[in-house]
C-alpha cells in the first residue's frame, strides 16, 4: 500500500452484495463481532447512513451511522487490518461528517472502549470531546465506554 493506491479510495453506500468482505473485517477488528443479520437489519433501515470505502472494488473499511436529526451517532466503523494506519479511517470519517452536515446535521455522537486508544486518538483528532464514562457498558468483557461528541459546522 502506498499513496498512489490511496488515490483509488472511494466512498459508496453499502449494499447487501458488501456484506461477506464487511463481515470478514468485522470478526478480524471487533470484540464482539456484529452478525449478518444485524448488519442486514442496518441497511435495510432508512435512518441510517451505512458507507464502505473501497480500493479497486474491494472494501477495505466501512462505518455505520444512526441519524436522529439533528443528532447522529456512529455505530461501528472498522478498517481492514492491512490497511490500517493509513489514513483512510480519518478519510471516511470526515466523508461521514460532511455527508451529515449536507442534511443538516449539528451532533455527532458515538461510544468506544475506554481501552481503544487508538480509535480516541481518531476521533480526538477530529475534533470529537470526550463528554462521558458509561460504566461497564461493554456486555462480554464489562468494560466501560468513553462517549464523545463532535459539533458539526453547518
Ligand atoms: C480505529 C481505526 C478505525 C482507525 O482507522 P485507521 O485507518 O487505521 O486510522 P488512520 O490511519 O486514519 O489513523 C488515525 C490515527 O490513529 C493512529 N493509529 C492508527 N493505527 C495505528 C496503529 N496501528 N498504531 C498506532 N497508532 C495508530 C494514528 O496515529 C492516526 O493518527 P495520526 O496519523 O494523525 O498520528 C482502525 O484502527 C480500526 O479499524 N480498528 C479496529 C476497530 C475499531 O477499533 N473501531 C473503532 C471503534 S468501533
């Protein structure tokens, strides 16, 4: 990987056809792993903003967004471990934010694992704030969530 194959990133709404390389990100990235069905549940939701980024066609990150105007809140973004530490999470977390100004959207929200220092680092450096701890919010392992929320400029 290197900045020309960056070049070749794209942002696209997620569909059903998505899911097998999604998923196979997911068990590799996330402790408790979402299944097919939630992921099918996302999309077929019409509150939601579900975007893969893709290099050559192939999805090598994803993020899933709840609206509840004016509010939003991130549920899951993950990238593919050999594409990690490239920029690209920050990349299709500013996509996201844009993509939520254009509707209007002031709050962005979302919680991640207190021991997830590298995703706070992301969001921190986004501009996200850390506002709260939700104690052992985690259900497998009872960690508690660190929530944070970004205001978003129209
Ligand atoms: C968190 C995650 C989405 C970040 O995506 P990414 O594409 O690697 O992020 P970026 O390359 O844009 O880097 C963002 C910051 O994280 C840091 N970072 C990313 N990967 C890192 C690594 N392996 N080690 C140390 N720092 C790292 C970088 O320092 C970077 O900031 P900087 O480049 O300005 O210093 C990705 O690591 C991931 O998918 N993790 C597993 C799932 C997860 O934790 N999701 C978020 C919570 S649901």
């Amino acid at each position: 990987m290197n900045a020309n194959h960056l070049s070749h990133l794209l942002f696209k709404t997620t569909n059903e056809s998505d899911l097998e390389q999604i998923i196979s990100i997911e068990v590799q990235t996330q402790k408790s792993p979402w299944s097919r069905a939630q992921f099918l549940e996302e999309l077929k939701r019409k509150d939601r903003l579900c975007i893969s980024c893709k290099i050559n066609s192939i999805v090598v990150g994803y993020l899933f967004c709840r609206i509840v105007s004016p509010d939003s809140e991130i549920l899951t973004l993950s990238i593919h471990p050999n594409y990690q530490n490239l920029g690209i999470g920050s990349k299709l977390l500013k996509h996201t934010i844009s993509e939520c100004s254009k509707i209007g959207i002031l709050k962005c929200f979302l919680d991640v694992r207190v021991s997830n220092n590298i995703a706070i680092g992301l969001y921190e450096k986004l501009g996200f704030k850390k506002i709260h701890i939700r104690k052992n919010f985690y259900t497998d392992n009872l960690e508690s969530a660190q929530v944070m929320m970004l205001e978003i400029q129209p």
